[in-house]
C-alpha cells in the first residue's frame, strides 16, 4: 500500500484517480475547495490551493506521490483578456502547484521513491485560437515539471498528462449539447472526446512503479489531436 496526496479529489479525473487508487488498496488523501470528501480518500482537507491567503494543510505522512489536478478552461480572444484572467489562470494552473509541491516536498522526500504528476493541456503544443491564457499557464506548468524533474532526480520523479477535452464538469459548457459533442469528437481523430477515467489510468500508471524509468516528461492523452491529421 502506498499513499498519495491528490489535489482536486472531488470532480473530474480527479475523482477517477482517487476512485482507482483506493479500490487498489493504497491510502488516498485529498485536498480540494468542496467540503464533501470522496467516499475512497482516507483522509479529506478543505483548501483553495489557488489562493495564496488560504493555508495549505500540513501532514507528516510519507507521501509516495502528489498529483496536482486544479485547472481552467478560459476560452477568449486575445483582445478582450486582462491582466485579473491572465493572472487568475496563473493562480489556479501554475502557483497553486509550485505552492502545493513546495509544501509537501519533505513529505515525498521520506519515500523510498516518490512521483509527482501534473496537468497541462494539448493546446500548449498545438496551437489554438483563443486559447492564449491557459495555453500560457499550463506551458509554465510544463516548465515547471521538467526543472522539478531535474532537480529532483533521481529521488522524485515528475511528468505532466496533457490531455485534450475531457467529458468533466470543467467542460461541461463545450459538450451541453449532441451538437456540440459531436463537433468535438469529431476533431480528435479517435472519434471521441476524452474519457475521465482513461485518463486517470494514464495518471496512477505515471504513480506506479511500473514508470520507474520516466522523469520530465509530458505525455499526450488527446485522442491523436496534437500529432494526426486524418481525411484529405
């Protein structure tokens, strides 16, 4: 049994990843903004880790690993984004995990051999019109996971998961309709939009001992939009 901290345990991905890791028997804490603790975290903390006022928790758990999930979906044209969506994208994508690892990394110190995961997003790669604030935060995000990943060898791994759309209720205002779900199935070219619980697969395999041998690495979960091109 190991134990990982996830941040964001109770929406989305990061649901699914508590979900997986506590029905494979390790020990799951969580930190997220919603009171209501997932049924599978062993232990649960209230906290906005966006907001540099609130107080992280404190734990003197081993941690075997930390998987940093808070993120945004801030879709706006160039022209009509100010400095506060510029900053609040900031905020919740990159400070809040540049706070959280800082907090916790003495605690994945104490692991014989520990792995931190964060989130980027395909747009950071493939380039995409109105998308400039969280393409920019989530490229410091990446920025951030191969320094950690250098820095920290060979003690701590860290790699990043760079989904495209995922079926979550972050995005629920681009799939609120069949129309619209369609349309952004049909942009990937495996058909569909991303599945929460897939993607959390890719995350705890990332966790496990299985990928001993990955560091600094951002590892594409976008249904082949960032790298194929299919029809004429």
């Amino acid at each position: 049994m190991k134990t990982f901290l996830i941040v964001g345990a109770t929406s989305g991905i990061g649901l699914a990843l508590t979900r997986r890791l506590g029905a494979a028997g390790h020990r799951v804490l969580s930190i997220s903004r919603r009171q209501e603790a997932p049924e599978e975290a062993s232990e649960h903390w209230t906290c906005d880790v966006a907001d540099p006022a609130s107080a992280l928790p404190e734990t003197n758990e081993t941690l075997d690993g930390l998987v940093y999930m808070p993120g945004s979906i801030t879709l706006k044209p160039f022209s009509r984004l100010r400095d506060k969506d510029l900053m609040a994208d900031l905020q919740v994508n990159y400070l809040g995990a540049a706070r959280v690892v800082r907090q916790y990394l003495g605690n994945l110190k104490q692991a014989d051999s520990a792995s931190i995961v964060t989130m980027s997003t395909v747009a950071v790669a493939t380039g995409m019109p109105y998308h400039a604030s969280v393409a920019g935060a989530k490229g410091a995000v990446e920025g951030l996971t191969r320094s950690l990943a250098a820095e920290l060898a060979p003690a701590i791994r860290v790699n990043a998961v760079a989904p495209s759309l995922v079926d979550t209720p972050l995005a629920a205002s681009l799939l609120s309709t069949a129309g619209k779900r369609e349309a952004m199935a049909a942009r990937h070219p495996a058909g569909t939009v991303g599945d929460a619980d897939r993607v959390a697969a890719v995350i705890a395999f990332l966790l496990s001992d299985d990928a001993a041998w990955m560091t600094g690495q951002i590892v594409a979960m976008d249904g082949g939009l960032g790298a194929l091109r299919t029809g004429a």
